[in-house]
C-alpha cells in the first residue's frame, strides 16, 4: 500500500524544545496521468514524534475515479440492455428525413446522386460510428461526446457543445414535423395535435429510463417493418408486379429523367452541384445516430453493450438505409412534381407518391400512420438527450446543480421539465407557412448534428495523442477497432468540409437567402461565442496530450471488469434482428 506524509498539528501539547527546528516530511508524488505507479521522492529531517500523520494515497486515486463516474453511477439506473439500445440507434436513424424529405433530395439531385449521397454520408456515419465507440468505451458517461470533449479537449468546448445540444433538443421540429403528419388524415387544428403530442412525449419520460426503451423497442420494430416491407414492395412496382403490371427497370434513371439533375447552372458542374447541395440535407437523415453512446450511463455493461451497438449500426444503417433510397429511385421519377416541395406528410413522400402511381389503395395510410410514429420517437428522444445533456453539464458545473437532482426511478426529473418546457414552440406550426418551418427547423438540426461528428472525430484524435504521448497502446483500449484511428480522421475531415460547404448555393448566382444563410452558419458565432465566454469566464485551459487523465480512466476498466458475450446459439443469431 502507498502512504504519504503531512504535518499533524496538535494544540492540546506543547511545542516540544526543538519543535522550531523540525521539518515537516513532504511526499512529492509523480503526476498520476504520465504514469500508473506512483513514485515519491522523500526527504528526511529529524523529526519529532507527533509531527507526522499517515493516509493512503489511493484513496485519492479512487476519489478521481469519484469524481468522474459518481454522480452517472449513483443517480441515473441502469435500466436498459443491449436490446434496446440497438433499436434505438435504427429509431433515431429510419425517420421524417428518409420518408418525407427524402422526395425533394430525390427531385434536387436524381436517382445516382440520391444514391450516391446517402451512400458517401452512410460511410462517414460509420466510420464516426467506430471513432466514438472507442471513446465511449474508454469513458461511458451521460451525453458523451459533451463529457469527452471536456476530459480530452477542453472544458469550454464541452460546455460550448452541451448548450448547442440542449439548444438543439429544445427546437421542436419533430413535434412540427408529427402534427403536419397528422394532417393527412383530418383537417382539425395542428394545434390540437401538437398538444396530444406534448402530452405523450412527457408522459412515456415520466416512469422510467426501461419504459421508455420499452416504447421505443415497438416503434422500432413497426419502423424496421415498414422499411422491409417498402423494400420488397418497390422490388415488386419495378418487376411489374403492380395492379397495371407494367415493368419499369431502371426507366427512371434514363433520359428524360436521367441519372443526375442540374442545379444551378448546366453541364457536368450544375450535376456536381446538385449533388453536393443535397449533402447537408441527408446529414438529417442520420441524425439519431449519436443516441447510443449518450446513454451509457443508463445501460447495463456500457463498455461491451456500445461497442457491440456502434459496431452493428455501422452496417445496420448503411445496407438499409442505402438499400431503400436505391429501391425509392427506381420506383418514382426524379421529376414528378409531387415530391419536389414537401406538404410535410405522406402526400408528398415519395413513396407513397410512387405507390398511388403504380395504382396500389392503403397502403399511403399505413406508410403515413408508421411515419407517424417516427416523428414521435424523434420527439421523444430530442426530450431524453436533452435532459441527459443538462445532467452532463451539471456534473461539471456548467448548468445549475438542480439538473443533477433524480427521482427514485432515476430520472433527471428538472432536466426533463427543463426540455419539456420548450415544447410549445411547435405551435409555431399552426400557420401557413406549416412546411415551411419543418425546412427550417432540418436546416438548423443539420449543422448541429454536423457539429457533433466533427467533435467526436476530435475526441478520439485527441484521445490518441494523449495515448501516444503517455505511453499507452491500443491494445490496452476496453474495446477497440483495427482503422480506429484512420477512422476519425476521416469522418472529421468530411463532416468539417460538408458543414463548411452546406451554404454555399447563397453566395452563387446571386442566390443569397437570409433564412438559408442562418440556417447554414449560425453554429459557427453559436460554438465561437459560446467557447470564448466560458473560455474567459472560467480560464479553462486547453489540454496538453500529457495533462490528460487517462490512468484514472484505464484504472476504471481494470475495477470495473465486464463479462465477455455468450456464445450464440440458434435463436440467438435470428435475435440479432433486433438486439
């Protein structure tokens, strides 16, 4: 056991003759980050009895380990298991941004450079996937990528990017985005719709972490039917399977329509410009990505169960999601009128366009009613994160203590209020402009979710550096890929350049718009000003490779050990479905 040394002062005793000449024993312990064993370097004088008082050194060692898992471990429950959590990560991903706005991707760029977008983002996704599995793994806290740009970057980027998150959360598009859906059907006030819609969101937050997983893991599993059952139906439409059993091939992707569509001047650089423009607007498509990682507080063996999620949302996403544009592309042509401006419901999804085109009843209703339900997990989940963001924020004392505060059931309950609160901002919906607002509200959420790929890819890079520079290895890492590093560098680079480029149709061909300058580039003041202000108010600092503290974080792994995985045996692989 280590020990170290300090003056004991007693002032019931009298000062001993040659107090005036004892020197206090002081133990000068090495920096706990540059290395795991602790060293001392003593030095001796003649002391008294009574001058010197023992305490073990690891006790301030397990005090760090505190300080960074305490209030995670002891306040929120562990209530969700890896079932949940994969069909989570599909109900944040398979939304309103593939079923709705997928028609005016499709109608900007044509059916390659539909495909050809979703399939470039789907590959960033994933390789930003692998970058945040391994730092989650190594630190899995609540609302990740804030807490890991505090440990590895600097605390006034997490505290910057926490508010952007809670901005984010609070901006109720979905909840717009759900009563616009609703309309499909009656013709009764959004605004009666959006307040149904309030009540159920709250209201599946208010029991428990579980209950909520619960809810969500039958959304899924409706969500992940529809997708199947969309895939195969458009197999069926294009082998002239439909009720005029005419065969369409790949009609579509050939003149008139042809493969790539033109924006804003001719030739090959108006198809290339089509096809970057609508790069920002899949971003949306993939935006709940992220909702593994941020949960890992509240999951039950957090290291094996995200790195399994992350690992599996990688292919899960990529093969669905690029396997549905690529069957949406043959079934509607790129320039049917119908899809081009968003109504915001299922009359202008593309497919159920492209299903009343091939002469194919219900179906639209159904299409509509599962659509439905993906506008409401969205909802329900910008309630969670945002909650578990201010819970982050609050451990750091970047957000009041109250957000740390939960109910039995371990729920951030003020957090949750705290979000809640907001959610009238929808009512903005209830006016003509109703598609409108659904644009904006994808625009904004694009650059947030932009933001956070680039942070995550900082995180790890940074993480990296600070392995190399205090002489850990990778293998060392609690879960690891083999191109971890290559990974980060990559989807960091791409997600900068996308976010960097989203705006640029407003500075060509005098096509400046206010509301999609906004749109674009208001999270660069928004990050800057947010950094600066903590940055000066709290003279943060940012972290040298060697300051960051990963000993303490190795040394949770090594206490906290998890169980390997069973083996699989035959239902165990057709659960993969779903867990």
């Amino acid at each position: 056991m280590a020990f170290g040394f300090g003056s004991k002062s007693n002032s019931d005793s009298s000062p001993s003759p040659s107090s005036s000449n004892a020197n206090v024993l002081t133990a000068v312990l090495s920096n706990p980050v540059m290395n795991e064993k602790k060293q001392a370097t003593v030095n001796t004088y003649d002391i008294e009895a009574g001058d010197i008082e023992v305490y073990d050194i690891n006790s301030v060692e397990e005090k760090k380990i505190d300080d960074t898992f305490a209030n995670d471990r002891s306040r929120l429950k562990q209530g969700l298991n890896q079932r949940h959590l994969q069909m989570l990560a599909l109900v944040g991903v398979f939304g309103t941004g593939l079923f709705l706005s997928s028609g005016g991707t499709l109608a900007l760029a044509g059916p390659a450079g539909m495909f050809l977008a979703y399939c470039i983002v789907a590959f960033i996704v994933g390789l930003n996937q692998i970058a945040i599995a391994e730092v989650a793994c190594l630190l899995p806290v609540s609302s990740a990528t804030v807490r890991h740009l505090e440990m590895f970057v600097d605390p006034a980027l997490g505290f910057a990017y926490g508010w952007i998150s809670v901005w984010s959360a609070i901006m109720p598009g979905e909840i717009s985005a759900a009563a616009v859906i609703v309309s499909y059907w009656t013709d009764i006030s959004q605004a009666v719709w959006i307040s149904i819609i309030i009540v159920l969101i709250i209201a599946s937050n208010a029991f428990s972490i579980r209950v909520y997983g619960e809810i969500e893991f039958v959304f899924a599993i409706i969500k992940m039917s529809l997708i199947v059952g969309l895939i195969i139906l458009s197999i069926v439409i294009t082998s002239g399977g439909g009720p005029d059993h005419q065969k369409i091939g790949f009609k579509y992707w050939h003149a008139p329509s042809g493969p790539f569509n033109e924006y804003l001047t001719t030739g090959s650089l108006g198809r290339f410009a089509a096809f970057w423009k609508c790069l920002s607007g899949v971003v949306y498509a993939f935006g709940g990505t992220q909702a593994v990682p941020a949960l890992a507080a509240e999951i039950k063996y957090p290291r094996r169960t995200i790195f399994r999620a992350c690992k599996r949302i990688f292919y899960r996403v990529s093969i669905l999601m690029c396997t549905t544009v690529f069957c949406l592309t043959l079934i509607i042509s790129s320039k049917n009128p119908k899809i081009a401006n968003s109504s915001g419901n299922a009359k202008s999804s593309p497919f159920v366009v492209a299903i009343n085109v091939a002469g194919i009843k219900v179906l639209p209703h159904i299409i509509n009613a599962a659509v439905l339900t993906s506008a409401f997990s969205a909802g329900n989940l910008a309630l969670v994160h945002g909650s578990r963001t201010l819970f982050a924020l609050a451990v750091k004392g970047q957000a009041p203590k109250i957000f740390l505060k939960t109910n039995k059931r371990g729920l951030p309950i003020w957090g949750l209020a705290f979000v809640a609160l907001f959610m009238p901002l929808a009512y903005m919906n209830v006016s003509k402009g109703a598609a409108n607002v659904f644009n904006w509200f994808q625009n904004l959420s694009s650059a947030n979710l932009l933001v956070g790929w680039v942070f995550i890819s900082l995180n790890h890079i940074r993480m990296s550096q600070a392995m190399k520079a205090q002489g850990y290895t990778r293998d060392q890492l609690p879960q690891k890929f083999g191109f971890g590093v290559q990974a980060a560098w990559i989807s960091g680079v791409a997600s900068f350049v996308i976010l960097l480029t989203s705006g640029f149709s407003n500075f060509v061909h005098h096509k400046f718009a206010i509301a999609s300058f906004f749109s674009a580039y208001f999270i660069f003041p928004l990050t800057g000003g947010l950094y600066v202000f903590w940055k000066f108010y709290k003279k943060t600092k940012w972290w040298d490779p060697k300051e960051i503290d990963l000993a303490t974080l190795f040394r949770d792994v090594e206490e906290n050990p998890e169980p390997e995985w069973e083996k699989k045996t035959g239902w165990d692989w057709l659960s993969m479905l779903w867990s």
